[in-house]
C-alpha cells in the first residue's frame, strides 16, 4: 500500500543542501509518494506566512535551514499549532561544532555559496571536463585531475560530469578493441587515472535501450555477447598492464562510482 506525504522544505538559501538531505532520507523507503512543497530564499515574514498557508492546506512534515531566531521561533510555533512536526538537520551538526570549537555558529544563510576560490575552480573543472570528453584534446591530459577509461556506455561522461561538479578536471577515453588510445595515456603522470569496467549482461541491456532510443536495430556486434566480451576482456587487460585502479560499476550509481573515485585521488594523495 502506498503512503502518500506531504514534504515541506523551507530554506533560506539556495535550499539544496535540504533537498539533498531529504533525498537521502527518502531513498530509505518504500512505496511512498512524496509531494514536496519547496520553499527557497525563505526571509520575510510575508514570504513565510505564505508558506504557513500552504503547510495548513497541505499537512505533512517540515523540514528547513533557516537561521534567522525569529523565522525559525513562528515556524515551529504555528506547525506545533498544527501538530504538525519540524526537522532542523544541521542543528546537531552545528552544535557539536560549536562544542568542540569553543565558538557559536555565524548563523549566516546561505554562506557555502558565496563566491570563493573554490567556486570558481568547480567551474574551470566543468568547463575543462567538456572539452575533454570522449578522448578530445587528450593533448591536454596532463591538465586533468583524473582520466576514465572504459569501454562504451561504462557511465565515464555522467561520472565525469559528477566529479567536475565536485571540483575536478576529468577527462575520458572509450576503450575500443579496433582504435587502441593514444600512447599518451600511458605516460601520464599528474592526472589519476582509473578504468570503470561493468558486467557484460548490463552492457548490453545499456547498449541495447541505447540503440533502440535512436531508432536503431539492436543486432549489431555492439550488443553482441562475444564481441562485448572481447571489448571488457581488452579493457580489463589495459587496466592491468598499466596498474590503472579499477571500478566495477554494475551495481554502482553515478554517486557511489564517483566517491569511490574521489577515494582513491585523496588516497594518492596521503601516500604521496
């Protein structure tokens, strides 16, 4: 039977620390519909009485960011009215900081966004990740934090996009049986390089949809067991030869791959 829950997420910033902590906690059940009700920039009275309405018609749970004394005092205060109950996820964080820190919290909103160094690295990374995916400008490697290689539709552009959104330049090459990579790849020294291999089944049944949504018959050796075979087999080879770390990513979503990844460029890192 499914539950049907009203999510109201109020934030008085960009708000997408609270979606992503909402996403974690939901992903942990099962047939629930989730209407959410999302409230960004969340810092007038007016703006917050007008969200209050919108609670009283639609009565679920309340979970918010806002750091503003007086804001947070009438949202609790009216949802208890309601019986109706608010999460605050980054008070016990900011508690227990506060504690072993011997300071109180700046109660700022919104002060991970501010445009630092770091912010504009996270762009220079996206940008270069672009220019640098499916093996073009491999010239230009040596720039990259990390380089994936795998065979087609290993998930290598989603993956990479994920870490330039982290804040690093990754570059990309297909492994293909016929068209071995340039050798430059071999004499990389700055970037992490790392192969993703996956299972055949679950590459073909990728490919397979893949050829289907352009309209394409799936009968060709890019789904063909043997021939996909032979396309890991060489990958997995290459991945060997040169001591590149391997990522199985079969059962991996884009998040876990990446953070396996990241894993492995701060483990360099410590051992350097």
């Amino acid at each position: 039977m499914t539950t049907r829950l009203h999510l109201h997420l109020l934030s008085d910033s960009t708000g997408e620390t609270l979606e992503n902590i909402a996403k974690a906690a939901l992903a942990q059940y099962d047939d629930v519909e989730t209407v959410r009700h999302f409230w960004p920039m969340v810092r007038t009275e007016s703006h917050l009485e007008r969200i209050l309405q919108e609670i009283a018609q639609n009565p679920g749970l309340v979970i918010y960011t806002l750091v503003n004394p007086t804001t947070r005092r009438v949202l609790e205060s009216r949802c208890h009215a309601l019986g109706l109950p608010t999460v605050a996820p980054l008070d016990p964080v900011n508690a227990a900081l506060s504690g072993l820190l011997g300071v109180q919290a700046k109660m700022r909103p919104g002060r991970q966004h501010v445009l630092d160094a770091a912010y504009f690295a996270r762009v220079d990374a996206i940008q270069f990740t672009i220019a640098h995916d499916d093996g073009i400008a491999w010239e230009e490697w040596e720039e990259a934090d990390i380089v994936l290689a795998g065979v087609s539709r290993s998930s290598k552009t989603p993956t990479s996009i994920y870490l330039a959104n982290r804040g690093y330049k990754t570059a990309n090459i297909p492994i293909v049986v016929e068209s071995p990579p340039p050798p430059f790849l071999f004499t990389l020294k700055r970037p992490l390089v790392v192969g993703l291999t996956t299972s055949a089944d679950r590459l073909i049944a990728i490919r397979r949809n893949r050829l289907l949504s352009l309209n394409q018959a799936p009968d060709t050796d890019y789904v063909e067991q043997e021939a996909v075979n032979r396309e890991l087999t060489f990958a997995r080879r290459m991945f060997a030869d040169n001591d590149w770390p391997v990522i199985d990513v079969t059962r991996r979503s884009i998040e876990e791959t990446a953070a396996a990844i990241i894993s492995l460029v701060n483990q360099r890192k410590s051992d350097a």
